[in-house]
C-alpha cells in the first residue's frame, strides 16, 4: 500500500489518514477554520479514489493545487448546498478561471456530511464535514503532490 505525508502549517490543525489498497480517505481538522496542508505520496502512487475530509464549519473556499491545475470549491453559506467549482490551468499564460461541472473530467464531487460518530479530536468538531473526491483526471496531473487551502467562513 502507498504511504503519504501529510503537512498541515497551522499549530491548531492536524490531519489522520485511513488508507485501504484502492482509496485514501485525508481528514483535516482545524481549530480556527482557515489552514493550509500539503499531501505527497511518497511510496507508490495514487489509488483509485482519495478523498479528503474536513471537519469544519462552513466551506467558503478550497483550492486544491497540483502541477497543472488549481481547483477551487465553494459551498457558500448563503447559499446551502450549492457547490461552485472553477479551475486555473497553469499552462495557459491568461490564468483565468473557468467554471466546473459534474460532466468535467476534473470537476470533484463535493458533499456536506453529518458527523454522526466524530473521530477523536483534540478540539470539539462540527457536527458534520465536508467530503471531497479528487477526481482521476487531476490526480493523474497532479504529480506526486498538491497542496491544499481552506477558509470556513470569510471573516
């Protein structure tokens, strides 16, 4: 099975990995909401699937950056349950944003979560956390690593 790293920046979050040979599920907790983490894989490669959770109160903002693209994500508060997606292809000189959906190869399927066990923490969780599931086409581009941003609540 592969092994990764996991790098979050802030003193208030941290990050538990459950890995199975086809999926590898990162979760991301964050005492202040606003955190920034870098994933490599350091023996093997990406399986199949790799989620990422966090554990957080809202998701105004998610960028996920590999070698070739950023993705951002937004579940926007004011709107519940609306996901918009765009990306940055790092290669166009332009680096303007377009708009994802579902039918996109690099569009990433986004869900809310209830928390009905939450893992152990040293910080109490939310009652629910958001699921993201890189998609094949950006893990294929992504090399061996991405990093990640999030804000829960623009403040």
């Amino acid at each position: 099975m592969p092994g990764y790293r996991v790098n979050t920046d802030q003193s208030g979050d941290y990050s538990a990995t459950n890995v199975t040979s086809d999926e590898a599920i990162i979760s991301f907790f964050s005492q202040t909401g606003i955190g920034r983490a870098e994933v490599a894989v350091v023996d093997g490669s990406w399986p199949k699937s790799v989620k990422l959770r966090l554990y957080l109160g809202g998701l105004e903002n998610l960028r996920i950056e590999g070698d070739k693209s950023v993705i951002k994500i937004s579940m926007p508060s004011s709107s519940p349950g609306r996901v918009l997606q765009s990306v940055q292809m790092k290669a166009v000189s332009s680096q303007s944003w377009e708009k994802l959906d579902a039918r996109q190869a690099l569009y990433m399927r986004t869900t809310l979560e209830q928390n009905i066990e939450p893992p152990e923490s040293k910080f109490p969780l939310p009652r629910q956390y958001f699921e993201v599931t890189l998609s094949s086409a950006f893990l294929a581009d992504c090399g061996e690593q991405f990093s990640i941003h999030w804000v829960d609540f623009y403040r």
